[in-house]
C-alpha cells in the first residue's frame, strides 16, 4: 500500500483501497506485495476463515459467547426488558429496552425514573434506529482513511508521551493537553475526567454543548452564589407564566413537568391551573396556555424588567401591555401557588431576575426546589469552547481529545481552529465533521452499547447498561479516558461498580439497581441557600437601549433533531414538526404579517444575510410569531451526518456567530416545495366538522356537558355492538395533549411504520397511523392553537368495512377494525370513505427501502407489501400479548398502547370500555367526552375530552 | 343529396330511396369483403389504425411500467386515493351506453331509425366497455389478486364482501361487458352468414364461417332468432340502467362529501345516456362519407340522434342543479366547503368546464339548422365527450380532496403515467373499433334488407 495521498500506480492498488475503505482489517494484507504464492495462501485462507466468520469474536471486557444454546430468560415471541436511560446534553431520562431474541426493538420510559415516570420523549423513542444506524463509524480513522486499532492505540500512547514529557520551561505534564465534552452529569466521567487531569495537571477540561443551558446555570450562580439547581413541580403551582419557556417540551425534567402540569388540566379531575405564555415564536409550552401572549425579544426584556418591578419592588404598573398588570396580579393573588419560568435564551441577569421574582412569590418549597447541581464541575463555566478556540488558533494546544460533541459542525470556526493542534481525536459513533476534521477519528460505542451513568434533571442517577454488543465495534467513552492515563484497558463496568461501591455494595443492591436502572437515594439534596441581596439588585433588566433595524433573528434547535445529533434519523426528519407540520426542511419561520409585506408565501426562497453571512432558504409562515421576528432552526444542513441526513435543510449555526444586521430579501422568482404534512392552514372557523372542540372553565362551570351536541336519538337499525366480554376503547384527553409527537414515533417504531421520504411526503403518502391534526383559532396573527391527535376510531359501524369489496377489513368481536394485509386488494375504497383520514397505503414498496436492518423490526408486527392499505391497530400483538398473560395468570388483561406507553401527560387512555373500573371507561364517563364527527354515525371506540381554557376574566379576549 | 338541406328533415327518408335490398347488400359486403371498385382498405383506415396502434403502444408501456413499479408511479396519494384510474373507468363505462340505449332501448321502443345505426353503436359500446373493463383491475394495488372480488370457492374459505359497491360494481360490469358482446354477436350473426356466402377468399370463407355458426336463414331459424333477439334486447336495455346506477352507487355508497348524494344513480344513467349519444354521433358524422353510408345513415338520424343528446344534456342539467340543491339545502357543512372548493378553489375552472360543455353548447340543438349543421353538432358531441370526463374529475377528485377534516385535505396532480395510460385507453378502443369497421359489416344488413322489404 502506498503511503496515502500517492497517487495510485495500478488498477488492483485502486481496487484495493477501495477495498481497504470497506474493510479496514486488510489493510495490513494488501500492504505486502503479492506473489502467486501468498495468494493462494489468502484464498485458502478465506476459504477456511468462512466458517470461522460466523463465529462471535468476543469483546476485550466480556467473554461474550455466542448464543448456540438459548440464554436463560430468552422466549421467542416475549420481550426482554431492561432498563437503560437515555441521555442528551448530559441529563439522563430513563428508560425501558424492549428486546425481542435479543435485539433491541422498542424503548418505553422507566417509571422509576423522575425524568421519565414511564414516558420518553420523541428522540429517546428514536433511539432504536440510531443504534441500527447503517452509517455509524465501523473502524478508527487516520485522516480521514481508514487504519486500524494498534496504530490508533500507538498514536494515543505518543499523545500521553508527548503530554508527559517534562518540559523545559517547567511546565505541568499535560500542558497543551484538552479534553472537550458536552454537559457532563455522570459520576463515573466525571471521575475518569478528575483522574485524567489529576495525572496531567496542565490538562483542561472543557465542557460544551451545542444547545447549553449555561444562562441558566450562570443565573443560578448570580442568585444563588452557589451551583444549584431548580426542581420545578408545576403540578403544585396554581397559576403559571412561561416566559418564552421550555418547561413542557425540553428543559431538564420536561417530562415530568408535562405529567404535573396536565394533571392539573382537566378541570374534570382536578381544579385548573392556569398558565400564561409570553413568547416570540410559539412553543409547545406557550400553545399549551390560557393566554398567550406575543412579545418581540426586545419587548421580552421590558416584560421581565416590569414584571420584577411589580413583583420585586412592589411599584405600581405604569407602561407596558395592558395584560401585564392582570398577570402579575394573578401571580401575587396565588401567593406561593404561582411559578414563574425562564428559557434558556436570556441572559443570566434575566434568568436571576426570574429566581428573585420566584423567591418572592413564595413558592419555594411548593412549587420549585433549590438542590444541589447534577452537574458535573457546575462551577466551570461551560460555554468554554470559545475559549478553547482562542487557544487553539494561539497554537497553545498540543493535543485535545473531543468526546462525543461535534463542534466543528456546529461552530464554523472549529475545524480551521483544529489544524493548529498537533494531535487531535474525536470520539464519535459515526464519521461526522469533527471526526473528519481531527486527526484520529475513534469508533464510539452507542449509547446502548457501553456502562455509564448519568443524572436526571432532580439528581437521580440512572444506570446505563449495555443492551447488545457493539453493532459495529467501537471504544467507550470511559475506556476512551483510561487509555490516555496509559493504564491497562478496564471493563467500563468495573470502573461504573467502583463509582458505585458504597451506594451498591452488594451484588444483589448492584443487580437491584440495575434492573430498576436508578439508584434509589441519589436524587440532589435540597439546600437552604437564601437568595442573594444582590439578585434582587441585578433583578431588573434594562429594557434593551435599542431596536436594531431589521427582523430579529432567533435560532433555536429543531425539536427532534436537536442540535443536529439526530440528522440521519429519518423517524425525526420525517416526524412532522408540531406546528408547521413541516418535513425533511427548516424553512426560516416569519411571522404573518411580515408574509404580506414581502408578499412571501410557504416555500418562497430568501436570502437571509447578517453581517457577512449569507444563505438562501424557503420560508414557511409561522401563525403566532411576533412582528419583525423570524425563527431559524438549527441542527440542518449538516455536511457529514450520513447518507440520511446529510446535505438536508440549511445550516444556521453560521449565524449564530455572526455579527451585524439581519437582511432578509426575497431571491427572485424562486420558489421550492417544502414537505409538510399539514397542507391547509387550518383555521378552525374554516373547518366544517366541530372536530376539536373547545370551551372555557367558566363556560364549562355554567354546564358541564356543554360541548356534547344534544343526544340524537339511538339508530337501532343499524347500531351492533360487538358482544364479546372485552370491547376496546380509548379516551383522549385533548387538555392534556401538548402535541409533542413522541405517541407518532412510539406508533412509527412498534408498528414497522415505514419512512417515506421527502419526495413522497411532498406527494402525500406519509404513512403515520397516528397524525397530531392542528387547529388554529383566531387571526393568524395571534391565534389560539389546538392540537388533537388522530388515529383510527376503530368505529363500531366502520364505513371502511363496507365497502371493502373482499372484507380485508372487519370488526372482531372485541370492536377492533382489523386491517387484513394479506387479503388486501388495495382499491383503497376504504381510505376514500374513512371520515377521519387515517388509512394509510403503500404506493410503493415503502418497507422494502428503508436503510434500517430487518433486524431492527419489530416481530410482532407484519411488515406491509407494496399495495396494501394499513392502519392504527389499536396495537393488537399487544392486546395478544396481553389475552395470552391473562389466560395464563388468570388476571385480567392490562394493555398499553404504544402511544399511551409514551405519552407524557398520560392524554391517551386505553382499555375495556365494559370494565366499569377501568380509567378508560371513567374518562369516557366525563362530561366533556365526545366524539368526533358523530353525524357520521360511526359510533367510534376511540372518544376525545374537549379542550376547556382556564381565561382569565381580567383579561379581555 | 337533396333531403341534406331539407326542410322537413323529420320526415325525410330513413334509406334512400333509390336503396335496394340488393344494392344494400353489395355495398356493405363489398366493403367487409374488400372487394370490387371501392373495395376497401382506404388510406384513412391505415393512418388511424397507425395512430390508434402509436397510443395503444403508450398504453401497453405504461401498464408494464405500472405492474413493476406500483401504483406509487400515479399521482394519487392518501387523501385523493382515487384519480384517473376510477375516473377513465366511468368515463368509458358511460360511453359504452350509447350502443344500448339505441340499439337495445328503441328496438323494444320499436323506433324505426334505431336499424341504421345499431351495429356501429354496438360496436362502439364493445369496445368502449373493453376499455372501462381494464382499469378496475390496473387501479388495484395488487392486481394479480382481481379475481378476489369473484365469490369462487377457496381454500381461504372467503367470499367477496358483499355489501360493498365494488362488488355490485364487479358483477354489474361482467354482466354488461358479456351481455353486450353476446347480443352484439348473435345481432351480427345473420351477417356473417351473409358474409360466408358471399366470401370469395377462402380465409374470409372459414373466418366468417365459424363465426356464423352455421347460421343458415332457415325460416326455423329466424323463427328462433327473432324472439330470442327481442328477449335479449328486454335484458339489456334494464342492464345499461342498472349498470350505470350502481356505478352511481359506487359513489354514492361512500360517506365522502360531494359523492354521498340519493340522486347518483340517475344521475350517472343521465350521463351515461348524454356521453353514449356524443359517441354515437361522433363516429357517425365521419364515418357517413368515409365508408360511403349516406343512403343509410341521413341527415334524419343525425337530427333525432341531436334531439336525444339535448334531451339526455337537460337530464344531466337537472341533476347538476339538484347536486347544487340538496347540498345547500342539506345540513352538512362539509358539503357546503367541499361545493364551495368546487365552485372557486384550485379545480374550479373543471366544474365551469363541465357546465360549458355539457349543458351550456349543447343547448344549440335546439335549433334544428345547428342539428343539421354536422360539422357543429360534432364539435358538441367532443365537448361533451371531454365535458363529461370533466366532470368525473370534478366527482371523483374535488369530493375528495375536501373531505370533513381539513387536515386531509389533499391535492391531485396526475403524473405523466396516468395521461399515457388515458392515451392507451383511447388508443385501445380506436383499434379495436377500426379493426371491426374493417373486418365486420358496420349495417345490419338482415335488419335493414327486413325493412327495406320488397323494393325491387
């Protein structure tokens, strides 16, 4: 093999470095010169090694054997469940891995864990394909080629020589020696990390993230003088005001924060909180409010400076919108009942000045809690990277070693900055722009692969286990760590029981914890810091000087992609953002009225300029957005995420350093699709069906029932019921619903749903079972938003059946409408005279195209040909699954659908509707309980509990 | 010529009077059997059976280029899953009426002038009703599985499902398909006798001498001949009745707005009555100079043809308006948006389309100078022949592309493999009607020898 960058000499050397690209391992073999006699040597060889190939090779830490015999637990047909937790920006939220055989099929959320009290989120729903992921890393990297471990392993102890050596100027060891990770709240890193710069006192750590919450962090340390953290628990508060807020949809905890708050919606079960949301662009939080409010980012500073002022100072309301006074009154009115909560876009003085106004309203120890930060090292500020940039440009840097972040994606400087270091390794589960920018790029284990811990949002530590052997080989981050102290590679779960020792000391505590995958006591302990004098001081932020001309930009990470981590996964690229319901894009979001101004409509391309920097993208017309305020979002555009996700949507990140005025201009005569699912702004007043019905608390107060249409009378003739001692049914609770989409991608990963792809979407054959329809109300400058999920109603007289010319689709007894793939036809007739549009069918081999590995399916659940109709099941293997536990048992049949089982406010319930017990038959009693469409006589299973707004009277609609 | 500008055109000759039984049978056997002067084969026959030949090729490729790649390669999506597909199909269907209506309805109805043109409406009905017959099966997402729909024994131990209108759809179709090729064929059959004994080449001797079934005019033959034609004639003319009306019931079975409608199957036998007569006359027109039939196709048939289409027009204009009617009348709002979308959305200028072509221009037959004018009376008939595919666009793809939610609401763009197949279909039935015009007497020459009578 000739050194690379030699210019190929022959057409077998070409061969061969292709071949070498494939297959790192040969690269020693094909370095040899070939004769005819080490040929056949080599084929013989290959000949034999056939068999020997099917063998498992084992792992360094484990002596994993094959499974020739079944492993004990092991029945075909049942999952294994085990707990692991999943982990993004450093806080864990725990869950459940469903495996089938062995393979990792699905991911519930672990009860156990306060981050997750059984949900997920959509990403941890993800998670599944990730680790399948076709285009992860399958070998180390040399510059961007191939090599192989000893030399990897080589370079790395040259690093650690090179750190070593004492320098002349008398410098620490490991001067120039940078370690860059993201949030850290693991124990067990953060003790590999003390390890490390305890042996390399020059060292530095840097802790980054793409997406920080170091506004937050830095606030608390101005209030509080000391790393804490805040414990919301939004189901104790009575009135709430989010503040451009992520409380509900991706703060630490937002899980639970989700399950609190919308447990205090449904003024059925509960008394109504009441929740304000002032907000540039709207949230998943602020759409959720009884009153949302559109303030500009200026006007947001002047709406916190007055807000402290009124409840800091006590001053008399002069200036401001006109609701502030009604809020703020409300806010004292439930003195120590009322939370005020802060995105992590404002400044630290914002964020202290929000603590103080928290404080003062007296909810300290009701509402929210100070504890002691999960953070690992939360003192170091961690919007280092900057810093490390400097550095690196200043040639203070020897060596650094980045530890799954991918910096030079996200910031543009980052990879010009890595060229001026000697030796650079990037740790990541896939060949991404950090890793192809660094020297060495080193094969990360995934997330389900290796041992580690991590904190969730209240301190609690999840365990993280391996659920399978690494798919494609790869390091863990500890060992990672370890192999640069020199020390002998450790089993990472030697080094996760050793962090361990005191709180786990039994192996059976051990297996405990394990199987519960949290470790009981662990959670923050609570601190009784007083706030500080000076908060109160720093409380009030100056209204800003100045409006800068032009629209403000805002960028902020894309929900499901995040800060482009999950780029290549196309369940995210395909899940419809709540909102725009957009796909596969990031169009720029502008508010409506800047829409007729420029005379933009959806899709229309732009030209967006800020300083020197400049793209072109098609913007998208968010209703709800404040004026003069457009809304980029990150995590697109990436160059190397895959062949998935690479070169998909604009890249932002450029933005977010540049400097100067926002331009925006339209680029002539240019127009592109973008693929929504949503088709039609959807203003309610144009929808003919009362679909998503709504009230007030006032209104429902005067008469309960009042959104239930007056009874029609009972059509006998042709009303059947099933009669079989179990009937199906769910109640969704439109209250509860916020429309975050992690019930779609549950549904999408347990039911084989195929991706469609861009193109495809653009024609309209997403194939989701399960859509989140969106509704809005009002002007579309500020209208009041509704979401409500749609899934086959499962109805009793199903127009679908009727008119299916060979019964591939009919009800069973116990009231499910069964879709028979294997009888099915596809005339699609069904999908034609379905009311609710919830059929779904397979133009083409969809399945059969997808990148994922069979294997990553789930058993249980047929896999749809190319032209057949498919549908919600009401996941009927696990109504099997069930039938067969309770037949065995003897007890009764408890099935949870896969968007119950994900769903973060529990807004979906499922069961026996003739079960007068059961929580589906008790929600579907509500007074607000209805159906939808029922002039279309279909008698759905599936009812909705219509959304009820807690107004307040003070403030005039 | 003289009665072409006649006055009194209603009265005027069914045949010529010059016709006789003799000469009757010389030309059109003449024609069949290529024989003679004017025998035939003329330039016209072979550039249209090259074009017809050109877009069947585009037919057949795009039906090939479907099987492998599926469905997905047409526009339809999930919330327009239907598009040219089913409405190809009931546009040919309903053209496929016209041959009926004449040829079955007005022999029961004894009306005299049905003789002239019976085996050209026939023959066009056969080969539209091929055409229709195709694309239920194209529009499968498994076609190979088609013959489900047939209640057969299996060893599934399943039967089609009866309630649906596909079934209904399924058996009216077999039934009329194989009811209007036997009642054209055994209509054909003295003919073909006749043809056999005229026959020179012995190809055409044993080609028209199995057909003819050994049809000989025995009085004992016609004696069984003549009630089993007029039987078959009660059948059919109920069936293109029915046929149509559950084609309606397609529609009008399903609970999307814009098709859930109890006036549908009248309203498609009004439709299918208004595009039978065009085809008719469509073919007529041209065909009367092309093949030299003037002494049995005149200008009186062209008038009562031109009456029937008015007729058949104010039919379809009342059901558009009752469509209007019932639903602002009606309760249901989603009836109202979906008419409203239909009125003034995306495919508005079809429904103004549909309205133009088939109840505006044709009202021009009213008068009788415009009905003898066959140039104009033409241009009508393809009006309503492209009006009355329009408005299946307008039925099949506005309803759906506005159901309840809004949140389906969809979008129908058809794909270059939907027009080529529209192609196909054409190029189908323009074959298969040539091929006939060329091989089989487009007269019923026993009928019409029966009403010439003894003319010497």
């Amino acid at each position: 093999m000739p050194p690379v960058g030699e210019a190929p000499r022959t057409a077998i050397e070409l061969s061969d470095r292709a071949l070498v690209r494939h297959f790192p391992q040969l690269e020693t073999v094909l370095s040899h010169t070939l004769d005819r006699r080490r040929m056949l040597k080599l084929l013989g060889l290959a000949l034999a090694s056939g068999g020997v190939a099917g063998c498992d090779p084992g792992t360094p830490d484990r002596g994993f054997v094959s499974a020739v015999r079944a492993a004990e637990g092991v029945v075909p047909g049942l999952p294994n469940i085990y707990a692991t937790a999943h982990v993004r920006d450093g806080y864990a939220e725990g869950i459940l891995v469903a495996h089938q055989m062995g393979r990792p099929i699905k991911i519930e959320g672990n009860p156990e864990h306060p981050s997750s009290l059984g949900a997920t989120d959509v990403m941890a729903q993800a998670l599944v394909y990730d680790f399948y992921d076709p285009d992860r890393a399958t070998g180390p990297l040399h510059k961007g080629m191939p090599t192989s471990w000893p030399d990897l392993a080589a370079a790395m102890q040259k690093m650690r020589a090179t750190a070593m050596t004492p320098r002349a100027d008398g410098t620490h060891a490991g001067e120039g020696l940078r370690i860059l990770t993201g949030t850290i709240t693991s124990p067990t890193l953060g003790r590999a990390i003390e390890q490390v710069l305890a042996a390399f006192p020059g060292a530095v750590w840097h802790g980054w993230d793409a997406i920080g919450r170091e506004n937050v962090t830095r606030g608390l340390g101005l209030a509080y003088g000391i790393p804490v953290s805040v414990i919301a628990d939004p189901g104790q508060a009575d009135v709430l005001l989010a503040l451009d807020s992520d409380l509900l949809d991706s703060a630490p905890g937002h899980l639970s924060h989700a399950r609190a708050f919308a447990a205090r919606r449904n003024p059925v079960n509960s008394t109504m909180n009441r929740l304000y949301a002032v907000e540039p662009t709207p949230s998943l939080t602020g759409v959720a409010a009884d009153h949302r409010f559109i303030a500009t980012p200026g006007m947001m500073n002047e709406v916190i400076g007055r807000l402290s002022a009124r409840l800091l100072q006590n001053e008399a309301p002069s200036g401001g919108p006109d609701w502030l006074a009604p809020v703020a009154a409300d806010l004292r009115a439930h003195h120590g009942r009322a939370f005020v909560h802060l995105g992590p876009d404002y400044p630290p003085e914002a964020q202290a000045a929000v603590l103080a106004m928290n404080e003062a309203l007296g909810g300290r120890g009701k509402v929210f809690s100070i504890a002691e930060s999960p953070l690992y090292q939360p003192a170091v500020p961690t919007s280092t990277l900057k810093a490390l940039m400097d550095d690196m440009e200043r040639g203070a840097v020897q060596a650094v070693l980045i530890l799954d972040v991918n910096p030079a994606s996200q910031s543009p400087r980052f990879a010009a900055a890595l060229k001026h270091v000697s030796t650079s390794i990037a740790l990541s589960d896939r060949p991404h722009e950090t890793a192809l920018a660094a020297q060495w790029h080193v094969p990360l284990a995934h997330a389900m692969e290796e041992w580690g811990d991590a904190r969730g949002h209240d301190g609690t530590v999840a365990l993280i286990q391996p659920q399978a052997m690494p798919l494609y080989g790869g390091m863990n981050a500890l060992s990672a760590l370890h192999a640069c102290l020199g020390q002998s590679l450790r089993p990472a779960m030697d080094l996760l029981r050793e962090t361990w020792r005191d709180q786990l000391p039994s192996p059976r505590d051990w297996h405990d914890a394990l199987a519960t995958g949290v470790i009981t006591g662990t959670a923050s302990r609570l601190v009784d810091v007083p706030l500080r004098q000076v908060a109160m001081r720093v409380a009030s932020p100056a209204p800003s000087p100045r409006t800068p001309p032009g629209p403000v930009l805002l960028l902020r990470p894309d929900p499901y992609l995040w800060d482009g981590r999950g780029a290549n996964n196309p369940w995210l690229q395909e899940l419809p953002r709540p909102l725009s319901k957009v796909v596969w894009d990031n169009p720029l979001l502008i508010p409506p009225d800047m829409a007729q101004a420029m005379n933009l409509r959806n899709g229309d391309r732009v030209i967006l300029t800020c300083g020197t920097t400049r793209t072109q993208l098609p913007v998208w017309i968010q209703p709800g957005q404040a004026t003069g305020c457009v809304v980029g979002l990150l995590g697109w555009g990436r160059r190397h995420a895959g062949e998935t996700g690479s070169n998909v949507g604009c890249d932002l990140y450029p933005f977010r350093e540049a400097e100067g005025f926002v331009r925006i201009e339209a680029a002539r005569g240019d127009s592109i699709s973008v693929p929504s699912t949503e088709h039609h702004a959807t203003l309610i007043d144009a929808t003919p069906s009362d679909v998503a019905r709504r009230g007030t608390l006032a209104q429902f107060h005067d008469r309960p029932d009042f959104l239930v249409e007056a009874p029609t009378p009972q059509d006998t003739l042709y009303r059947r019921e099933p009669d079989a001692p179990v009937a199906w049914g769910m109640s969704i609770d439109l209250n509860a619903c916020i429309g975050c989409n992690a019930c779609v991608t549950a549904c999408q990963v347990e039911n084989n749903i195929p991706v469609v792809g861009r193109d495809e979407v653009l024609r309209q054959r997403e194939m989701h079972w399960l859509r989140i329809d969106r509704f809005y109300e009002g002007t579309e400058h500020a209208p009041d938003t509704f979401f409500q999920p749609m899934l086959c109603m499962h109805c009793e007289q199903a127009p679908c059946e009727t008119v299916c010319p060979v019964g591939a689709t009919t009800h069973d007894s116990e009231g499910l409408n069964v879709m028979v793939y294997n009888r099915c036809i596809g005339t699609k007739f069904c999908s034609n005279n379905c009311p609710y549009k919830v059929r779904r069918f397979n133009y083409f081999a969809f399945a059969a195209t997808e990148s994922r590995p069979a294997i990553s399916r789930n058993p249980d659940v047929s896999v749809r040909a190319r032209g057949v109709m498919e549908k919600c099941t009401f996941c009927v293997q696990r109504i099997a699954q069930a039938r067969i536990a309770a037949d065995r048992d003897g007890t009764g049949e408890h099935v949870v659908t896969a968007c119950q089982a994900a769903c973060p406010t529990r807004a979906i319930s499922f069961g026996d509707i003739n079960d007068p017990n059961a929580e589906v038959t008790r929600r579907k009693a509500s007074p607000l309980t209805y159906a939808a469409l029922p002039e279309q006589g279909t008698h759905p299973r599936v009812t909705y509990e219509g959304r009820i707004l807690n107004r307040n009277p003070a403030i005039p609609s | 010529m003289t009665a072409e500008t006649g006055a009194k055109v209603e009265d005027g000759p069914l045949i010529f009077p010059t016709e006789t039984p003799h000469s009757l049978t010389e030309h059109i056997c003449a024609t069949t059997l290529h024989e003679g002067e004017d025998g035939w084969t003329p330039l016209w026959w072979w550039l249209g059976l090259g074009f017809a030949l050109s877009l069947l090729g585009m037919g057949v490729i795009s039906v090939a280029w479907l099987f492998y790649a599926g469905l997905g390669i047409w526009g339809i999506d999930w919330p327009v899953a239907w598009g040219f597909d089913i409405l190809n199909y009931v546009w040919w269907i309903a053209i496929a009426s016209g041959g009926t209506f004449i040829s079955a309805l007005f022999f029961v109805l004894r009306a005299p002038w049905r003789t002239s043109l019976n085996r050209l409406a026939e023959s066009l009905t056969l080969c539209a009703a091929l055409c229709a017959a195709i694309f239920p099966i194209l529009h499968l997402g498994r076609p190979r599985f088609f013959y489900w729909l047939f209640p057969y024994p299996n060893t599934m131990g399943l039967w089609a499902q009866f309630r649906s209108p596909l079934v209904w759809d399924f058996f009216a179709i077999l039934a009329y398909v194989l009811c209007s090729i036997v009642f054209w064929y055994f209509g054909v059959l003295p003919d073909l006798a006749i043809l056999r004994d005229r026959a020179q080449r012995r190809w055409q001797q044993v080609f028209y001498g199995v057909l003819a079934l050994g049809f000989r005019g025995s009085g004992r033959q016609w004696r069984h001949y003549q009630p089993v034609y007029g039987v078959m004639a009660a059948l059919m003319a109920p069936l293109v009745v029915s046929v149509h009306s559950i084609v309606g019931m397609d529609f009008a079975g399903g609970a999307t707005p814009g098709w859930h409608s109890t006036q549908f199957p009248p309203f498609f036998v009004f439709g299918a009555a208004l595009s039978g007569f065009a085809i008719v006359l469509l073919a007529v027109i041209p065909l009367r100079p092309a093949m030299g039939l003037q002494p049995y196709i005149t200008p009186r048939h062209i008038n009562i043809l031109g009456c029937l289409l008015l007729t058949s027009s104010l039919c379809v204009a009342y059901a558009y308006v009752m469509d209007v009617f019932s639903t602002y009348y009606g309760p249901d709002p989603a009836d109202r948006v979906m008419f409203a979308f239909r009125l003034h959305g995306l495919y508005a200028p079809i429904y103004w389309g549909t309205i133009m072509l088939n109840i505006v221009f044709p009202q021009l037959l009213w008068w009788r100078a415009i009905r003898l004018k066959q140039p104009v009376v033409w241009l009508i008939c393809l009006g309503v022949l492209i009006g009355m595919w329009l408005e299946r666009f307008q039925i099949i793809v506005t309803s759906l592309a506005r159901t309840q939610l809004p949140s389906a609401w969809g979008q129908y763009t058809p794909t270059v493999w939907e027009w080529s197949l529209l192609c196909g279909s054409i190029g189908l039935f323009l074959t298969t009607f040539l091929l006939l015009l060329r091989f089989m007497p487009m007269l019923a020459i026993a009928e019409m020898r029966s009403m010439l009578g003894n003319r010497p």
